[in-house]
C-alpha cells in the first residue's frame, strides 16, 4: 500500500492540466481544515471549493471497485474505513460552507475538468 501514489496521480495531473489550460488557477493537496492528515485534491480557495478525484478501488466506486480475496475480511474492513472518510470529509467541508466535487478516476479528465470549470463560473457569478 505504501506504494500506491496519493497525490499527482495520473487523472489529478490530466484533470489540473485542463484547468490550468482554461486559465483557472487553483492549490493542490491543500490540508481539509480542522481534519488532520485529510487533504483536498484540488481547492478554489477564493469560490471555496473542494475537488476530490477518487480512485475506483481505494473508495468503493460503484462499478469498478474490487474485492481482493486474500485477507478479504480485513480488506473490507479497510476499504468501508475509507468510504466512511470519505463522507465524513464531504459533511465536514459543507457544514463549513464548501462546495465539494467528487469525481471517480474512471471519468473522462475533459469532462470532470469541464464540470469544474463550469461550477466555478456559476459560482463566480452568483447563480
């Protein structure tokens, strides 16, 4: 496990890169306040806005995640620790006044990079 990549992984890099292209600036692996050892895969400080991008099987993605079947009691005891973070984040960060995005890493970067975007701009103007 210690050599499975957590941050800069492959669909973080394609999905920053589009956003950078747009013209969007944006901070990465930023600390979820008041939550140790919890980061934001991508964060809009300013419109207060948390992106995460989630890998299918260290989060239970619904049509992808596996179950390996060595230790699988212990492996299912990890990955629902996991899904459970995950929401407790996701509450923390609302009842904080953030707006959070979670994005599947099976999803197309352009368009997980164009729902930001567009989130962004309707943030930005109000609607």
């Amino acid at each position: 496990m210690s050599r499975q990549n957590s941050r800069d992984t492959a669909p973080e890099v394609a999905v920053r890169r589009l956003l950078y292209a747009t013209g969007l600036r944006y901070r990465v692996n930023v600390p979820v306040p008041g939550m140790p050892r919890r980061t934001i895969d991508i964060v809009f400080p300013k419109a207060k806005i948390a992106v995460f991008l989630d890998g299918c099987f260290w989060h239970g993605c619904p049509e992808h995640a596996t179950q390996p079947k060595a230790n699988a009691e212990w492996w299912r005891a990890k990955l629902d620790k996991n899904i459970a973070r995950d929401q407790e984040t996701t509450e923390h960060l609302r009842e904080a006044g953030w707006m959070v995005l979670r994005y599947w890493e099976h999803e197309v970067p352009a368009a997980v990079a164009e729902d930001v975007r567009s989130t962004i701009l309707r943030q930005r103007s109000g609607k």
